[in-house]
C-alpha cells in the first residue's frame, strides 16, 4: 500500500482515538526505526517505554520464534512452563511474591485493585478505598481511569468507579489526611510517567510504607512505566526504603509483545484464590517466552548504561537549559527516564511543535502534559545517539530563541 492510502485508511477504518503523526513506520532494528522509504529515526521514546532493549533484540525473537513454532496458546486450564519459568524469575529479583499474568499495564493495574479490595473485604472489615495521586496515570479501562488523578481522560466517560481518594504526590500528610478504617490501599507509582516524569521523594516513598505497615493498608506500586530497568534499577522502587506488598508491570515486560504482571508479596500473597480473576490470553506462552528473554538481557552492564548514559542525557540536556533560560524550565530524571519542561508561553515553541520538529529531523521523542518532553530511549544508546539528540533540539530551539 502507498503511504497516502495506509492514512486515508486508517482514517476511514480505524477509530480516531489517537493523534498519529505523519510516519509509518514499517520496520525497527536496534535503536532505530525505519519509514516505507527506508528513512531511519532514532527512536528516544521505545514506543513508550516498552522497547527497552532496542526494536527486535535477537535473544527475544530467537525465543518469539522457537516458542510460536511448538505452543502458541492453550488456556489457563493447564500448566505450561515458559509461565512457571518468568513467574520465578521476575519473583526472584523483585519481592518474592507470586505472579499474575494479564496482557496489558491497565490489567495488571486491575488485578492490583481487585486483590486490594478483596484484602479489605477479608481483613479489614470491609475496607475499599483507594489512595491515589494526582497527575497519576493507571490505564483506560473504567476501573484504572477511576484510579487515575487526571481528570482530563475521565470527564466523558462518568461516573467513575467509587472509592479511589486523590492525596497530592510527595505530600505525605497528605496522604495521612485520608488514610484510615476504610483504606484497604494506596496505590503509587514510583515515578510518574505520563504525568511528566514526576520523581516520589526519599522521604516520602519511606513514609508511605510505614504508614501503610503501621495502618494495615497494603502498598501498591504501579511500575508499568518504570519498571523492566528504565530507572537503572530492575524496578523504581528499588531506588527506595519501602517494600511494597503489590508491584504491577507491563510495557517492556514482554520484551515487545503484550505482558502484564502483578506480583503479590507478604501478607498480599494469598489473597486471590481460585477462582478471583482470570484472562484468556494472560501469560500466553509466546509472550511469556518474549518476556523471560527479554528480562535475562537486563544484566548489571545494561542497567549500568542505563544509569549512565542517563546522567549523560540529563547533563548535555541541562546545558541545553543553560543556553535557552526562556524556553526550558526544567531537566530532571532517574536512569533514562528523562522530561526536559518547556516555559508556556505565547511566543515560546510549543511541546508538540518541537516533537514534530524532531521527527522531521529524524528523532522520536515525545511530549506530555502539554510542555513535558519526554525521552526514555533504548538502553543500548551510546552518548553519540544522545549528541544526536541533542544537536537536533539545539538547532530547533536556537531557531525559536
Ligand atoms: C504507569 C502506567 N500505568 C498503567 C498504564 C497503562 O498501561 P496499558 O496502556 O498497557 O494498559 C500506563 C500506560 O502508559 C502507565 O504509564
């Protein structure tokens, strides 16, 4: 098909629930993409978060294959290894707990609640409510938009699910305000992604956990978006003094294919039981077998580029604030999880003027919150890529001075 007939298509055929940008992207290969043209991108967004190791790392299309060549899918019904096989790893370097395999961030998210509400039912006299956070992002189904601080995707689809209270991010008495006999949870992430690479304080993440401890509430931690390395640690909270009692993944767990995971720890452990959830396609054997190869290439030397070429991007991006005082506010960032904020201003580029710009310069970065340019690359950039980069954003930016 001729480029202008895939988007005429996709317009007449496919629901217009997202803003596409003028690229088709018909092939990846390491740290780029490639249009039908052959036209490389460097690609500093990994299709948010999720190509972590770069587009069809070898290791996980050698398993993709071996493993669609003997079981593709049976139900749930039955045991099938590649499960057992990650459900032990990934149990292994996070918390201990036991998993739950679902297809997506919104599932694992979903899975977290219904546990936490069940814990409440069973343990604490009833207890279901929620504390979440504002500017957080749990996913687009009704239960996480409920969960969900950003009242900008729920307005149309009312009345949310009851139940979630909104404490503010960081603010601990904030949270204690709100916690209480009918607090079964809190649910957190470590790093707020979408709502603009948003760090949780020391003081705070070690706050929540003894708060919860201390008030029989059970700690989630959302690290769909930050988990699988991106901080430069397996998982976000790791960076932290707090063990969380439920841990929800996605994006990169499937090595690029779809993978939720929930994983429930302690006194979480054993509260689903037979019977409680379910999904037809959760811990489908190809996507596990992706996953299990994809989490072994995350070794000590990648989280070590991780961190270091994190520290990388964000000093080359602070420089970039030094020369342009009027268009960037801020540069802040864990590992390569990194938001460079622009200045609003009328005669100031906009956010996703200047991802469009970088897309015709061949560079895929994104935007969020209007002016919070996102960049979460792949792990096995080097600080050439990362000069790339920036070369890019300085010839755009001096342009709009
Ligand atoms: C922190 C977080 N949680 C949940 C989700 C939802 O994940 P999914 O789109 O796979 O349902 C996202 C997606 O961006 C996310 O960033």
């Amino acid at each position: 098909m001729k480029k202008k007939q895939i988007i005429t298509n996709d317009k007449k055929y496919i629901m217009n629930t997202y803003k596409r940008f003028p690229l088709i992207i018909t092939r990846g290969k390491g740290v780029f993409v490639y249009n039908e043209n052959g036209r490389k991108y460097l690609d500093f967004f990994s299709g948010i978060a999720v190509d972590n190791f770069g587009h069809c790392p070898p290791q996980v299309v050698k398993a993709i294959k071996e493993q669609a060549g003997k079981l593709m899918h049976t139900s749930n019904l039955y045991y099938t290894e590649p499960q057992v096989k990650l459900a032990e790893y990934v149990s292994g370097i996070s918390s201990g707990g036991k998993v739950f395999f679902s297809n997506s961030g919104a599932e694992a998210n979903e899975c977290a609640v219904k546990l936490a509400r069940k814990w409440g039912r069973t343990k604490k006299s009833g207890a279901y409510e929620i504390i979440v956070f504002k500017n957080s992002f749990h996913g687009r189904t009704i239960g996480t938009l409920s969960a969900t601080g950003q009242s900008k995707y729920k307005k149309e689809f009312a009345p949310m699910l009851s139940g979630f209270k909104q404490a503010v991010f960081n603010n601990l008495s904030s949270v204690k305000k709100l916690a209480g006999r009918k607090s079964c949870a809190v649910l957190v992430e470590p790093v707020q992604g979408e709502g603009g690479i948003n760090i949780a304080d020391r003081d705070f993440m070690a706050g929540l956990y003894r708060l919860c401890r201390n008030k029989g509430i059970l700690l989630i931690v959302d690290e769909v978006q930050s988990g699988m390395g991106r901080t430069g640690k397996f998982l976000a909270y790791q960076h932290y003094s707090a063990k969380p009692d439920v841990i929800t993944m996605a994006k990169a767990a499937g090595g690029g294919l779809p993978l939720g995971i929930t994983i429930a720890s302690g006194r979480a452990a054993g509260v689903l039981s037979y019977s409680d959830h379910a999904s037809t396609f959760g811990g489908n054997p190809v996507c596990v077998a992706a996953g299990l190869a994809a989490i072994k290439l995350l070794n000590g030397k990648l989280l070590k580029n991780v961190n270091t070429t994190g520290s990388y991007l964000i000093g080359k991006l602070k420089e970039l604030k030094k020369e342009y005082p009027a268009l960037i506010a801020e540069v802040r960032g864990i590992g390569l999880m990194v938001a460079m904020e622009l200045i609003n201003s009328k005669s100031n580029i906009k956010g996703n003027d200047l991802v469009s710009k970088c897309l015709e310069e061949g560079v895929l970065i994104n935007c969020t919150q209007d002016k919070v340019i996102r960049f979460m690359p792949p792990f096995i950039i080097g600080r050439k890529d990362i000069d790339t980069v920036i070369n890019v954003l300085r010839k755009i930016l001096k342009r709009r001075k």
